[in-house]
C-alpha cells in the first residue's frame, strides 16, 4: 500500500518519471490524476485513430514499464517502498487498458476502463493485495499492471454480458439478428 511521503524535490530524472512529470506531487488523488491524464488521448482522438491510438498505447506501455521500473528501483532507496508520489505505475496499469478495444466504444466505456481500473487499484482484491505487499521494486507496478488486467477482464466480460443480453432481447421480440 503506497504510504504518504513528504514532498520531494525532483532533482533527478528518476524523480521525474517516478511522478511522471510531477502528478505524484498532487496533494490529492495523485494516481487518479495519472490514470486520468494518461487516458485522456483515448476518450478526445478521433474514432478513426482508435487502431493508431492503441499502438501509440502499446509503445507508452512497454516504455513506461522500462523506465518506470528503472525509475522506481532508484528513488525507493530514498522514499521508501510505493510512496504516494510515485504514480509512473498507475500510468502503466491504464496504458494496458487503453492498448485493448474496449475504452474506444464510447465515453461510457471509457469512464468504465478508468473506474474499474481505480477501483481495482485502490481495493487491491486478491492477487493483487499479495503482490502490492511485496518489497521489490518491480512490485510497485506489477500490482497496478495486475489491476489493468482485472479491469480489461471486466470489462470483457460485460462486453460480451452486453452482446448476450442484446441477442437474446432480438429474439424474445421476434426479430432476425443482424
């Protein structure tokens, strides 16, 4: 569970990625304001970019697991296992949810990804409470990654919950499904 630390000045660039950017300064909801920033280009694009947006979403992920990991093995020497300030994580755990179709159906779904995401983040729901107890470095972002991972199977899941519900309101009325 990330404990609150002091504000630190960001004298290095592990600092700033850590914050990403500085966010993790926010004296409230620092990782909701991540999780909102990072997902912003998803909701405001165009519909037509969604296949190019997503990519862009891949690449943003597996960079920000690189240097977010390298960042976070640096600045817990000075601030401590998961200080509030660090958020590079929660911008890793909605950048996987953002890579996947499912927050590019509309801004309801959309709101969908970023709340479940948070709630899942925040709740810590076995595994991801056995992961974000561990020390290591790399489970400062594995546990947000792990909550991304609930949020996508959610949301898959009342997505497809949908389609059946959908389906089977075609057929009580008597209709031939498209």
């Amino acid at each position: 569970m990330a404990h609150k630390t002091e504000r630190q000045p960001l004298s290095s660039p592990a600092a700033w990625i850590a914050s990403f950017g500085g966010i993790g300064l926010l004296p409230i909801m620092p990782g909701t304001w991540c999780s909102l920033l990072v997902a912003l280009p998803a909701l405001l694009l165009p519909y037509e970019w969604e296949e190019l947006t997503r990519l862009g979403y891949l690449i943003f992920f597996f960079t920000i697991v690189s240097t977010g990991w390298w960042s976070i093995t640096r600045i817990q020497l000075r601030w401590g296992h998961d200080p509030s300030i660090v958020v590079v994580d929660e911008a890793m755990g909605m950048a996987l949810i953002l890579v996947l179709p499912y927050a590019y159906m509309g801004w309801w779904w959309w709101c969908g990804a970023v709340l479940l995401f948070r709630i899942y983040d925040v709740m810590k729901p076995w595994p991801i409470s056995w992961m974000n107890a561990r020390t290591e470095s790399w489970a400062v972002w594995a546990d947000d990654v792990l909550a991304g991972v609930f949020a996508i199977i959610t949301l898959g899941v009342g997505f497809y919950m949908l389609q059946l519900l959908t389906i089977g309101m075609i057929g009580l009325s008597g209709q031939n499904a498209p």
